[in-house]
C-alpha cells in the first residue's frame, strides 16, 4: 500500500501527542504534532443534545501510545438501529495521569493536569465512530480517558500502557476470551472479568457473530439480551428463518448492539484491548473473501465455496470502525478486501512479546473442499469430510498432493494449504526468532492442538463395552450349571474365544481342579498350567479364561451380580475388543445389521480440519523453525471451538510417540457461545447413532419435589484424552449441567450449590451409575487418544486468566455457572482449573 492510499483514510484515525499541557491533533500521517482546528464540514458539537450509547474503548497498549475509541451521536438517535448523524462534527478528548479510578464508568469530569486535550472530528460516514490514537506517554503507567462533545461527557475509561521494551518486568496479568454470542446463553463473565486486577485483555475473535437465527443459536438466553434484527440480512436459506449479515449496515449494527451490553463496556473501559477476529466477524469457517454456507460448485481443483468480496469488504470496515486496534486500513478499492492489515506485534518488556495473527483473511481453502466429490457417490463431500470428522489419511494425502504440485514450480510450497499465507508465515517467523523477550505469546485464533480419535479402538472399545451386559448374564446362567461365577466366567471366555460347549466344560474342570488344590487362591500362572495340561495351546484363549476366572472370583465379596460383571469385562476387552481391532469389520463380534454402517469409520479422525490440523504442513513447518532455532517459551493463547484444552503442540504428531513437544498451546472456551461438546452430541446421532457414545451418556436422575432431570454425561473429554476417572470425578464434571438443570426447573440460585451438592452424592452411590457410566468412561479415557492434551473440558463457558512471570506462566481457566431462571448467575464462576508452564520447558501440568 503506497502512503498516498494510506492518507486517504488518515483523516479517520486522529493522533495527538501527550504534552504536560494541551496536546495538538493531526491526521494520522506522522506528523503528529500538527493542529487539526474544526473545519466548515466539521463544527464543534454544542449544548447536551449528544449521547454515547456504546460507551468508550482503549486498544493496543505500547510503551508510549494507545488508541481510543467511542461513538457519538444526538440523544434523540435510536442507539443501535439508525446511522447517527447526516453532518460530521468535532468533539474533545481529554486524557490524564491524575487518579481517576474512582470516576471509572461515570460521567464525572476528570480531574487533574490533562496531557490531552485535543479536537476530534466525528465522521458521519464511519458511523460516527472515533478512533484516536495517543502518543508521547510514559511507558508502564495508568492514564485516564474521557470523550466531551458540548456540555455532556462520557463514562471515564482507563488503560495502562506497555512497559518500556528494555524493562525487567516482575509480573504481567491478563486475561483471553472469545466467542461471545449475544444470542445463546449469558455474558456474565464479563461481570467479573470487570473485577480482575488485569493489565490488558486479549480477544481472540467471534467478537460478534454474523448469523440471526442460526440453529445453534436458537436456545436459552438471558432477558437482557433482546432479539436481535439485521437492517437488511441474507436468508440463510430456502424455509429458513436465519440470517446473515451482508451489508456494512448489518455488521455496525451487531457490533453497536453487542457494545450496549453494560458488563461488555464496563470491561472496555477499565481494561486496553488487544484483538484480532476469526471467522464470524465476517462468516463462519471462512477462508479468504469465501463463506462456507454452502458448498459451491465442483471445478477442476475439486471444488470452491462462494466468494463474497463485497461483502468480506464491507465486515472489514466495521471490524475496523468499532475495534481500537492500532492497525493499517485502506478505503481505496484498488485494494479490494486486502484493505486492512491486523497481525501485528506487541511488547512488554523483557517479560513478553505478543504475536498477534490473522487466519482467517489469508488461507486458503480447506485442504478437501466442501464441493469436493464423494469418491463413493460422486455428490459434494459436504461439511462433514472435508472440515469435520475428516479421515486423517485422506486429508494427509490430498495436502500431499497439493504440496507436490508447486514443488518447483511456485515460491511458496504451502500457497494451497495455509492458513498464514507466505507473508505472515514469513513474518511470524522473522519476530518469534528475533525476539529477545523470555516469554513469545502467540495470540491464535484456532487450536494447534492435535485432536483426533481412532475409529477403530473407538468402535472396538464400544463394542466391548456393550458386550460386557450380554457376557454377564451368559457367566450368570452358566454359574448356575457349574456351580460358581468364577467357573461360569470360565465357560463364557472359552466360548467366546472361539471353544465349544465340550472345551468349555473341560477348562472349568481344570480350573476348578487346580484352584481347588490350592485352597482357592492358585495363581495365573498355576491355572494356566492347569489348561494347558488339559489341552488347550492357544495362549489368548488361556490368558482370557484364567484371567476371567480370577476377576470373578476377587469381586466374591461384593456378590454374584459383581462377580459376573468383572468377568465379562475381562472377556470384553481381553477379547473382543483386541478381535474387532484387528479384523475391524470383518470382525464377527459386529452385528451383521452394523457392519456396512460402521465400516467408513474403520480408520483415524481429525475432528475438526478448519482448525490446524488441517493445514498440518504448515503447522509442522512452523514447529520445525522454533525447534531448529531453539527458541523456547512459545505459548499460543487460543479461542475458536468453545472449549477449555491445554496441551503440548508437537513437531510431528505422526511420528511415533507423537513427536517432540516444542511449544505449548492454551485454549480458552467461549464466553458464552455453546459449547463444543453440545454441537458434537447433536450432531453425532446424525454421524452415526452407533457412535453416540463416544460423545454422551443420557442420565435421568430423580429429584424429589423436581421429578426427573435429564442430563447428557460428556464423555467426549475422557474420548479425546487420558485421564483418571473416578465415581467422584464423573460426578464433579456434571455438577456446572446439573446446577443449570436445576435452576431451569425452578430451584432459587441460594440453593442450587446445596442441592447440587447433594444429588451428585447420591448418584455416587448409584449401582447404575458406578457400574456402568464409570466403566464407561474408564475405558474411553484408557484409548489415551491424545497423549499431549493435558485439559479437555469441552462443555464450558468462560474465560482465562493469566499471570506470566520471568519463571512461569499460570493461567486460571475460569468456567461459568449456567442460566438461573432467564438471567446471569449471581454466582458467575464455576469452576477454576489451572494450567501451568515452566520456563524453557514445552510442558503443561494442570491443578
């Protein structure tokens, strides 16, 4: 972009320099310093006919500038719906040193010697936004802010500014968020985010969402956020009610609607914002100027979505006109929807450098477009296949593909299968080697984090999981023909390995025999001896039998019920687990009715190809570079999929053992958008019902005085990760879904933590519930899918906290209660689960 285009827009964004005294105003062109007087199309705003209904913002704090923002319009103009004035007009800014706190989110005049008190023009064509930057400030210090336009004031803002970049900074706290839907569940985080004692705040994107009335929006929701209504929309489509924002209209009004919400402003006027957008600031799962609504139509690369540069255009502007991010923008047409530059970086000293990223504006089609056609029925692939649920061998192979074609032949071999774009790449490259700070946080808008599960262990471990019932009843039967449980969970293993009624018999006589001898308490080794006296030489056979046999007869003293279940577990998945593994659907283990429905999912997944596992070329080459330079203490900040995970970002995930760690990625759920389990378990059934159970659990629990409470047990978490499940743990993940399901049927918010509290230690004592739904989950965490996840909780709202020291980053994971009765829970968190790293270790320990 040449400085003529850039001083186009200059006349937007205003700069003055802080001065002891009144401060000058000029175009932002670099001269600083020159007076900007109100002019004939810009008079001074008088008397108190003036309002500023989205309040004010700060954003990017450096060592010596920020940038401020607000929007003015006449009292008399509707705060969201209407554009604000016909005319431009010129208002004040005043900024001080002076302490102010008190006055934070008042109307109150500052007080104090003012660095700044300099004439802003307003814009009617930027819909009366301001965007104002200061500079000449002291590096490390708390300034207060306030707009005057006439007689009437803004609510007073604060903000701090970076410490010097050669400072030795003892301690930095900030928070990360994302996702905040206005129109699903509630923004109560905010009411306490208010109240952190917080340097800045960090937004990763889905600062608005583009869709009204979109299925996954269409749920409870606090009283205080009403309906909302786009000027124009675009029918999602036909027999539809949802819309999507399409014009620049449509986009400022979500963005002055959501900015009314007084929890959202009272945090933009206490804390500086550093931001950059993901997809829905312009249209979900986009890439480039296309949406991803719709499929598109298939062409010689296999396919594309449709392209809107118009529209990519017109969200960018709005981005640009309501966040005070110091950044470049162009209005120039010649630029197209490349007309705005968002990655950027900032530094805190010698503490942190902050790496901020687009990627959503320069990547490229996801590797298997949605309009790609099914090798198997010739129709698009769709959403699931080419952004979900994709085949890890079949997106490893067509990013093969793709790479091969521009070996030689192109600069970039990653131009087909990126999510930075040379540029950037390049870029982030330059500053995390370049970097002196301890710490490099890298603000990323979607996961690094490898997340995947194996087909196949997952259909075999849930076809032995629902063998276990069946095997039970046949030990209990067979108990009663040989006289005990662990003689009948002998018969059972042999039949089930493949013996007939004959060998069955024989092996109980030799077990019985031998245990006998040993007064009941012969060992594994003795009691294989004793089968293989009798004949039996297929050691699997044997291994199951005894092994079936000793774990029957250890659960003696908790009954014949137990006794029968502890054997059909060892069959199971001594068994007929290993069995389906290996001869997946040709197992004969799966019903005949189920094997042409579940034989596509013989293989390894990638849940989630819109995220950095699918563009894993490109994560690997990024990796490859912090490894092959030793650079250390690289931590990603993440948003996106509505979830708190926490984890090591390997060199090569499909090396074995998963490859070397080499940075650390920390993921932060959505403030209030829902969360990524609940999309997961209405979608699975639609994926394949026989599935379902790697997702959820349903659970009726009865309640006295309430009836019944349904809820759905999240077993995704144990599915994507290893962890140590116990009655007690299930229990605790439930209690932020119950507590909400008892606040819907009407319990009062004073009693929700009691009465929480006692039905989860009831259910512990459920035989159903530590009999069946912790075996469950045992099992599905034993797959260990993930070995570098250290946190997956994927049915949350929230926000995190972090405090980074020259030693050690912590960042607090703050979940959120649920809806009471249509409003905001008094008692706004939940849960707080924390996440720490070490200095110069690629390692995540959670507490």
């Amino acid at each position: 972009m040449d400085r003529r285009h850039f001083l186009k827009f200059g006349s937007f964004v205003t700069v003055s320099a802080a001065t002891a005294g009144l401060a000058g105003c000029g175009g932002n062109d670099g001269n600083t310093n020159s007076p900007m007087p109100t002019t004939p199309d810009a008079p001074a705003a008088t008397g108190s006919n003036w309002k500023f209904p989205q309040s004010v913002a700060s954003g990017d704090p450096r060592p010596d500038s920020i940038m401020l923002w607000t929007r003015v319009v006449p009292t008399s103009a509707d705060d969201v719906a209407t554009a604000g004035t016909a005319a431009n007009l010129t208002i004040k800014v005043q900024v001080t040193d002076a302490d102010n706190a008190a006055k934070i989110g008042t109307t109150g005049a500052l007080t104090g010697t003012l660095a700044v008190d300099a004439a802003v023009p307003v814009y009617a064509q930027y819909d009366n936004t301001v965007r104002h930057k200061v500079t000449g400030l002291s590096a490390g210090k708390t300034y207060y802010y306030q707009f005057v336009a006439g007689d009437v004031r803004s609510k007073v803002g604060r903000f701090k500014t970076a410490p010097a970049k050669d400072a030795d900074v003892a301690q930095l706290k900030f928070a990360f968020l994302s996702c905040q839907d206005w129109s699903i569940n509630h923004w109560g985080a905010y009411s306490t985010l208010k109240d952190e004692n917080i340097d800045f705040f960090v937004h990763l994107g889905d600062y608005i969402y583009e869709t009204v009335g979109e299925a996954f929006q269409v749920g409870a929701v606090e009283s205080a956020h009403t309906a909302l209504t786009l000027p124009n929309g675009t029918l999602k489509s036909a027999g539809s009610d949802a819309k999507y924002a399409t014009t620049l209209a449509d986009y400022r009004y979500l963005y002055k609607k959501y900015r009314t919400d007084a929890r959202l402003q009272a945090v933009h006027e206490r804390f500086a914002i550093i931001a950059v957008w993901d997809d829905h600031e312009f249209s979900d799962d986009c890439w480039n100027d296309a949406q991803t609504y719709t499929n598109g139509t298939v062409s010689a690369t296999g396919g594309d979505n449709e392209h809107q540069p118009t529209r990519r255009r017109e969200a960018n502007q709005a981005w640009y006109e309501y966040m005070p991010a110091d950044i470049f923008f162009s209005t120039d047409p010649r630029d197209s929807y490349f007309n705005v530059k968002i990655y950027r970086e900032l530094q805190f000293g010698k503490l942190a450098h902050l790496v901020m990223t687009d990627e959503r504006l320069y990547r490229t089609d996801h590797v298997i477009p949605e309009a790609a056609p099914n090798p198997a029925t010739g129709n698009p692939v769709g959403s699931i296949g080419a952004r979900y649920m994709v085949p890890e061998a079949t997106l490893a192979a067509v990013e093969a593909q793709k790479i091969a074609a521009t070996v030689g032949k192109l600069p970039d071999e990653l131009i087909f299968v990126s999510i930075l774009g040379q540029t950037q790449r390049d870029w982030w490259k330059t500053t995390m080697k370049g970097s002196a700070a301890t710490w490099k946080l890298w603000g990323n808008e979607v996961s690094l984090l490898k997340m995947g599960v194996d087909g196949t262990t997952a259909i075999a471990t849930l076809l032995a999981l629902q063998a276990v019932a069946t095997l039970a009843t046949g030990i209990g039967q067979a108990a009663t023909a040989t006289g005990s449980t662990p003689r009948g969970a002998a018969f059972v293993a042999v039949k089930t390995t493949g013996g007939n009624d004959a060998q069955a018999t024989t092996a109980v006589g030799a077990l019985a025999t031998a245990d006998g001898m040993a007064g009941g308490t012969a060992d594994q080794a003795t009691l294989a001896g004793a089968m293989a006296t009798a004949g039996f030489t297929d050691a699997t056979q044997i291994g199951v039998t005894v092994q079936a046999y000793l774990a029957a007869r250890a659960a003696a003293p908790a009954g014949a019920a137990t006794q029968a279940v502890a054997g059909a577990q060892v069959i199971a998945f001594g068994f007929i687990k290993p069995n389906v593994v290996a001869l997946k659907q040709n197992s004969p283990f799966i019903p005949a009715d189920k094997k042409a429905g579940l034989t596509p999912y013989f293989t390894r997944f990638v849940l989630n190809a819109d995220q950095w596992d699918g563009y894993n070329a490109e994560r690997k080459a990024l990796m490859k570079h912090l490894k092959d330079n030793s650079i250390k203490n690289v931590v990603a900040l993440t948003g996106d999929i509505h979830a708190f995970y926490a984890g090591t970002v390997n060199d090569d995930y499909t090396a074995a053992g998963g490859g070397t760690p080499v940075m650390v990625d920390l993921v932060t759920a959505g403030v209030s958008s829902d969360s990524f389990f609940s999309y997961l378990r209405d979608a699975v059934g639609s994926l394949s019902s026989d599935l379902a159970t790697l997702v959820y659990y349903p659970l009726s629990i009865p309640v006295t005085g309430l009836g019944t409470v349904d809820l759905k047990v999240n077993l995704l978490d144990h599915t994507l990760r290893a962890s140590a499940v116990t009655a007690a743990s299930l229990a605790e993940g439930l209690r932020v879904q119950l507590r909400g399901a008892l606040g819907a049927k009407g319990v009062p918010e004073a009693q929700l933590d009691v009465t929480t509290t006692a039905v989860l230690t009831s259910l512990q004592a459920s035989p159903s519930f530590t009999g069946q739904l912790v075996p469950l989950a045992q099992q599905l965490a034993g797959m260990n899918s993930n070995p570098w996840l250290a946190l997956a909780n994927t049915d949350a709202q929230g926000y995190a906290l972090v405090t980074l020291t020259p030693a050690g980053l912590s960042c607090e994971f703050r979940q959120v209660n649920k809806l009471v009765a249509g409003n905001a829970p008094a008692t706004v968190v939940a849960k707080v689960t924390t996440a720490t790293v070490a200095k110069d270790v690629a390692a995540v320990t959670i507490s």
